[in-house]
C-alpha cells in the first residue's frame, strides 16, 4: 500500500512499476466491463512480474475475471452496490465518519482526498488536508492512502500525517521520486 500508481496506458504503467510503485491500479473512467477486462489484462500482467497488487477501479466483474487483488470504489459506487462488496476492495473516503463506515462495510484499505485540490479529478470534494488524513487516519485501523494533489514535494507530508502511502495519478511517471520521499518519511516514523 506504499505508493499505488493510478493508470490508463501501458507506458505509465511500466515507468511507475519501475520506480518502486507497490501497487498498480487501472483506472480506465467508463469503460464497459469487456473493455476494461480487454485493455486491463497487460496491466495484470505487468503488476504480477513486478510483484505489485494489482486494482481496478470501479468494476467489481471486471477485477474478478482480471484476477485483481482488489476494485476500488468511489463513494457512488459503494452506494450503487448496496452497501456491501463482495470482493476485496478498497474505498474512497472524505471525512473520518465516512471512513469508519467503509471500514465497516468491510473495505480492506481507503483512498483518503483529496489533501490537496487536483486538476485530475474536476468533480472531487473540497480538499481535506493535512489535518483531514490525519483524522482519517486515527478514526480506523486499515491502512489509508493518501491521494490527491500527491507529487514527490509533499507525499512525506501525507505518511507524517498518518497514511500508509499515497496514491498518484500525475505523478505516476515520477514514481522513483515519490517512492524514494514515501520511504524516508517511513522511516523517520
């Protein structure tokens, strides 16, 4: 849970997984499901060589026949759902209350933001901040990574707050810089 690197091309993918990126998650907004079975399968592929887990975002059938590790679904999604997933995942959280019921609901891990604002996502919540992941980060008990606005300058910032590690979208070509700033501020810890 270090540093997940959220992709949608093979390049990205590849440069992240060798810049120490832990996890690799597909990110492909909308696709059908065969699509995203289709385009995601070197991508599960590349994420096992490297030893990496390997998610995908926001289609349950689609990470089962892909054989990920985990889906990670947005708020709407876990609502769509009822509530209850019935495959690993991880959820999306923006405050500590919401973060408490995704732990109940049975989430292996959160995706806490945005810390900071993001140009990635145009429909994000107002930022949390520093003090927002760190809230988060007391109210449960299952590791929760940080995204949001993360990049190389401030993904220490977010593991001194509390998170396991971050998540980047961005920032996922200069994984080697953010890996190397997650691991020192882990070890300062």
């Amino acid at each position: 849970m270090r540093l997940h690197a959220l992709v949608s091309d093979l390049e990205t993918a590849r440069r992240a997984l060798a810049g120490g990126a832990t996890v690799l998650q597909l990110r492909l907004k909308d696709a059908p499901t065969d699509e995203a079975v289709a385009r995601g399968r070197p991508f599960a592929e590349l994420a096992r060589e490297a030893g990496a887990d390997f998610v995908v975002n926001d289609d349950v059938e689609a990470a089962r026949r892909l054989g990920a590790d985990y889906v990670h679904l947005g708020r709407a999604d876990l609502a769509r759902l009822g509530g209850r997933v019935d495959y690993p995942c991880g959820l999306s959280a923006a405050s500590a209350d919401e973060a408490v019921a995704c732990e109940r609901a049975g989430a292996a891990y959160l995706g806490a933001g945005p810390v900071w604002a993001t140009p990635t996502k145009t429909d994000a919540d107002p930022a949390i901040g520093l003090d927002g992941l760190a809230e988060i980060c007391r109210a449960v008990s299952i590791p929760v990574v940080a995204i949001g606005g993360v990049d190389a300058s401030n993904a220490a910032e977010c593991v001194r707050a509390g998170a396991s590690g971050v998540a980047v979208v961005r920032a996922a070509a200069d994984a080697a810089a953010v890996s190397v700033a997650v691991d020192a501020a882990l070890a300062a810890r």
